[in-house]
C-alpha cells in the first residue's frame, strides 16, 4: 500500500469511497443521501488542501482530506470496508499528522462519525465535546475530537 497525493481528477473517486464506507456502518439510504453534500469530495477539495489517496495493487482503497480553514479539520478519513482492518486508516491519518506538522498546525480537529470514534481516540485524539444534531426526529449526538499534533524528537534527547 502507498499514499500519494489525491489529484483534482481523482475527486468522483474519493467521493465513491466516502459513499462505501458510511454505508458500511447500515446506515438508512435516505440517510446517506440527506449526507450527499457532506460526503462529497470536490475537485476544489483536493486542489486547495491536503488530500492523500491510499492505493493498493493499483486500485484506491481509501483517502484523507486535513482541510485548514477556518482552521485544521480532519474533513475526511474514509477507507472502502473491504479494506479496514489492515492499517489503512492508521497509515491515513499518520499522513494527515505529517501534513498538519509540515503546516505548522499545534492541533486539528475532527467532527467523527460515532462509529469512528474508537479509532480516533485509539489514534490519540481526545473528545472534547459533543455535536447534537437531528435526522427524522432522532437526536445523534456527533463526537467533537482534537489531536494535539507532537513536535519531532530531536536526536540525542
């Protein structure tokens, strides 16, 4: 598996996976579309951020987008169910701390889907509050996350 930078023509693509992968979780299809926006990755996204593509024997497994304004937000972190459990994810989101170091950014944030949040705080993050929000009249409760991005280590210390 490699990560290479995403490209502008790769944005229907991402945008596949992002569809795959919160389908995974059963979630209704009336749902996911009410989501369309959200879940959907631009051509824009990818030229004016950070957005890494995960391949693997040519095809794309996942990706990550660290958007950074109005601040640094980890915008999308998706890998195709297919491929979970294999250190895709982890990998992804080690590309979004290098990126969010290389910029200069102490912390990103991350609005997690619920049942992403066990990988988020397996990764390092912590909650640090709670998005409410409502869809057919049930409450979901979105869980607001912040990584503290560590500096490098310098040698001999």
């Amino acid at each position: 598996m490699e990560i290479v930078r995403a490209k502008r023509e790769d944005a229907d693509a991402l945008t596949e996976v992002a569809f795959a992968a919160k389908r995974h979780w059963g979630y209704p299809e009336r749902w996911i579309q009410s989501w369309r926006d959200i879940l959907t990755v631009t051509p824009k996204l990818v030229t004016e951020n950070p957005t890494f593509s995960a391949i693997e024997d040519n095809r794309l497994v996942g990706f990550c987008s660290l958007t950074t304004e109005p601040r640094p937000d980890l915008t999308h972190l998706w890998v195709l169910p297919s491929a979970m459990g294999r250190g895709i994810g982890r990998a992804l989101f080690e590309q979004a701390v290098e990126q969010a170091r290389s910029l200069g950014f102490p912390a990103f944030e991350i609005e997690a889907d619920p049942n992403a949040e066990a990988f988020y705080l397996h990764m390092g993050a912590k909650r640090v509050g709670t998005r409410i929000t409502e869809i057919e009249g049930q409450r979901r409760e979105l869980p607001l996350l912040v990584y503290q991005v560590s500096q490098p280590e310098f040698a001999g210390q």
